[in-house]
C-alpha cells in the first residue's frame, strides 16, 4: 500500500532521467536467464513449525472487539494451527510451481518471474506484465492467468503474461545498497523486459505495483502501449486542487453517485490515519519492524493478515474474524505469506517504503503527466478513490474507468473472474489504439 506517497507532490519539474544503477550484488553476467522453481525444503518447514508451536501466548484481546484492537489473539490460535498443521506444504509447493518461472539479472539484481505463453499459438501475441505490491505477492494472480492467456474468438490477439516478485519480494534479489525506491525498480523492470525481448506491452499494477507501472508508463511510453491500474491516483498538483474543490463544491469534481467515495474529506482521512499506522513504521524504521517479523512467525502473519483484512472492506476491522474468511480462503493467504517467509523477505520488502519517500526522481516522475492510454478499475472498497477529472491531470489519455459496487484493494485475489474481464476489456482497447496511433 503505496498511496501515502501521494503526499510528495512533485513541482512541476522536468521528467528525471534515471541511471542504470547496479543495485545488486551478484556480479554474474547481466541479462543471464535461468529456470527457476520455488522449494519448500524441509529445514525451513520444520523452522517454521518450531516457531509456530513455541510462540508466546499472546494476551487475551478483550471480549467483542473482534479486529479493532488490532490483530484479534482468540482468531490467531485457529491461524498458528492451521499454518502449522493443516497447510500443506508439499501440495503447495508443487501448487505455487503450476506456471513456468525464471529469473534474470538486472542491474546485479536476480529478478524471479512468472511467464505463461497464450494458449493461441497463431495469433499475434501482446504481452502483459502483471506487477503486486506489499503485503501482496504474485500469488494474487494464480487464479486470473489462465482467462487472461485463454483463446478468445473475439481476438486477433492473444496475450502473454510476465509476473515478477518486485526486488526485495519473493524469490527475487534485494538491493545490496540504500535507494532502490519504486521508480528506480520502474527502471530495472524495464530493463528486465528488453533484456527478454519485449518491445511494447502493456502494463497492470495495484498498490505498489501501481506507483511502478505508472513511472515505466511515465518514462517510457515508446515500450508501454497501456497500462491499466486498480489503484488508479494522479499525484499531482492540480488533482489535489480539485480534491480540495470539491470539499465545498463536489458536483464540480465528481460524479454526485460517487462523491461518497472522496467525501468527507475528513472522515476519509480519520480512515486512514487508522489503518495505516504500518506504512509511517516502514517507511522511517523498516529493519525494527523486520526484525521482529522475521524471528516470528505469529507476529509476522498478525502483521500481514491485519492489513490485508483492513485493506479488503472499511468495516473489516469490526467484523469477527476480520472479515478475512468471507474473502479469502485460509490456504489463499498461507501461500501469500509463504512468498515473504519462504526466502527471508520480510524486512527487504518493507524497505520499498523507505526509499520510495526519500527518492526526488520519485515524486518528480508520479506528478509528470503522460499520454499512453491508461484505463482505471476502481472498487468501493479501495483506500483512495480519485474522479477521471482528478486521474486525467496526470492520466492525458484516460480511456475508461469502470467502477465497480463491490470489492477492495486486493482485487485479482479477491474478485479473479472481474479483474480478469477487466483487463481484457483493457487491453483490448489498448492494442486498438496502438494499431490506430502507436509508434
Ligand atoms: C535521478 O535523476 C537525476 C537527474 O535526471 C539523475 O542524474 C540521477 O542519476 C537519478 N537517480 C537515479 C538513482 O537514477
Ligand atoms: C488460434 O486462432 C486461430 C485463428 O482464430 C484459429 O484458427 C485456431 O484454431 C486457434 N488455435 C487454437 C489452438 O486455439
Ligand atoms: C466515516 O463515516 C462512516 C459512515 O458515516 C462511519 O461509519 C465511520 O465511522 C466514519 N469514519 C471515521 C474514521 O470517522
């Protein structure tokens, strides 16, 4: 969850160029690729269900509180047994490993990536990169890739999907040096593409992966034909103006079904200073909160479960049990966290808040305006909403925004078949415009 960022509102400047900094430490050939499987080994597995079975009995979160005290410590019991005693591992594994995946050095950095060809081998293949964000992973897209890659009569296309675990994620490498923020990874990502080949192809991102496929968008708009965001923000100027317009005058700024969305502008911010505590912590002290998720499981998994439970519904922290079963099943969200714990991920993640604030490039590159069609998916449930007159300050080329009346911030995961059409819809109107006015 990135959208805090808004706050560094660039001035106005010219679009940075960015440098091909060597962040990693791994000094093998640039460019190598290799095959790659996730590996569930046994010392890890039996690690985990050693801290699991020896965590401290929490103390008892007061009766009728459900989430709102935080993490509920009656509900963590039931996730500490199931992670330890019913998730299995082994079926998991082989589970996570159903897609083909690789990793690439980039700029020192080995990056993992999932890639899935079109089933439609015929047809004229668009690539499309998927990108997650924190506390998400590339589990969020297991279940939309084989819609996205399925033949299509409707097509003359057929579409490819790239799904890296950002740096610092996953199973891929994190910075050995201060300063990868999310527009210096919107540089490796693109080198990471060209590097496997790709030209043009379009671009989808929420949370994190929003604020990155909005700068490759922004930096190179000769490779990214479109991109499409469920997360859609302009950090601009002028869309503050509006937002700050539309406090007295909404009807102004956006549609009168939808002003409920924006407004109160106060209760709205009330929200967030709420659930949001995690993103000031990171962003200032990321190996402090690290350390301590990384030596136990129980808290790391409170953590992680917390925000993805108050990220899914406004009223989840109210609800029994967060809400969090209604959404998702159990199996669902152990695999997710397998992606942080499986290759001690944890603290490096959290380092994307860090350096994200303190990079100028950064703010500089969100506020700068594009043209490439863009596309927004927007969900009631989502932390910040902005109007298309908001988005279109940034956005110059906004094709649509579809709203929709029912969903949250992790929406592949949560609603797979509507993310899908989608993005579908999305890229088709993409690759139109491109055979229309691309380069
Ligand atoms: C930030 O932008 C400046 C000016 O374009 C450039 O000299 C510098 O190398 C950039 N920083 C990084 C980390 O790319
Ligand atoms: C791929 O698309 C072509 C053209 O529409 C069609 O003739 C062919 O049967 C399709 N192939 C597969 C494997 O679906
Ligand atoms: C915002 O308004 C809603 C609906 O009136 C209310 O339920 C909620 O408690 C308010 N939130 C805050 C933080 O004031």
């Amino acid at each position: 969850m990135w959208w805090l960022v808004l706050l560094a509102v660039g001035v106005g400047a010219d679009l940075p160029t960015l440098d091909n900094t060597k962040w990693g430490c791994d000094d093998g050939p640039e460019g190598e690729i290799t095959p790659f499987k996730i590996t569930f080994d046994d010392e890890m597995i039996a690690d985990l269900r050693m801290r699991l079975s020896n965590h401290r009995r929490p103390v008892p979160t007061f009766e009728g509180v459900n989430h709102r005290y935080g993490f509920n410590s009656y509900d963590l019991e039931r996730w500490i047994q199931y992670w330890r005693e019913e998730y299995d591992f082994k079926k998991r594994e082989e589970a996570l490993n159903k897609y083909p995946q690789y990793k690439v050095r980039v700029q020192g950095l080995n990056i993992h990536f999932i890639k899935v060809e079109p089933v439609n081998k015929t047809k004229r293949k668009v690539t499309l990169l998927l990108l997650h964000g924190w506390p998400g992973s590339i589990r969020e897209f297991y279940d939309v890739i084989p819609g996205l890659v399925a033949d299509h009569d409707s097509r003359d296309f057929a579409i490819e999907v790239i799904i890296p675990s950002l740096p610092g994620f996953g199973f891929s490498d994190a910075a050995c040096i201060p300063g990868l923020g999310g527009v210096e990874m919107a540089v490796v990502l693109r080198n990471a593409m060209k590097i496997l080949g790709y030209e043009k192809y379009i671009v989808q991102g929420g949370d994190w992966g929003s604020y990155i496929g909005s700068a490759m968008t922004t930096m190179y708009p000769k490779e990214v034909i479109g991109f499409h965001t469920n997360l859609p923000t302009a950090s601009t100027s002028k869309a503050f103006m509006l937002m700050a317009v539309g406090h007295y005058f909404p009807d102004l700024v956006v549609d009168s079904s939808l002003s409920n969305r924006i407004y109160p502008l106060l209760n709205k911010t009330l929200w967030l200073l709420q659930e949001t505590a995690y993103f000031h912590f990171m962003a200032t002290k990321p190996e402090t909160i690290g350390i301590a998720m990384t030596d136990s499981p129980a808290g790391f998994m409170s953590f992680f479960l917390q925000c993805i439970s108050g990220g899914t519904r406004k009223v989840n922290p109210g609800e029994p049990e967060g809400g969090l079963l209604k959404y998702y099943t159990r199996e669902q969200l152990i695999d997710n966290l397998m992606m942080y714990w499986t290759d001690n991920k944890i603290t490096t993640s959290s380092r994307l808040y860090y350096e994200t604030i303190r990079s100028k490039n950064g703010s500089q590159v969100m506020s700068y305006p594009t043209d490439v069609p863009t596309w927004a998916l927007q969900a009631p449930d989502e932390i910040i909403y902005m109007s298309p007159i908001m988005l279109a300050t940034k956005y110059k080329n906004l094709r649509h925004a579809t709203v929709l009346d029912n969903g949250g911030h992790f929406l592949a995961l949560e609603r797979p078949a509507e993310f899908g059409a989608d993005v579908l819809r999305a890229v088709t109107e993409f690759v139109r415009w491109d055979d229309l006015y691309g380069y």
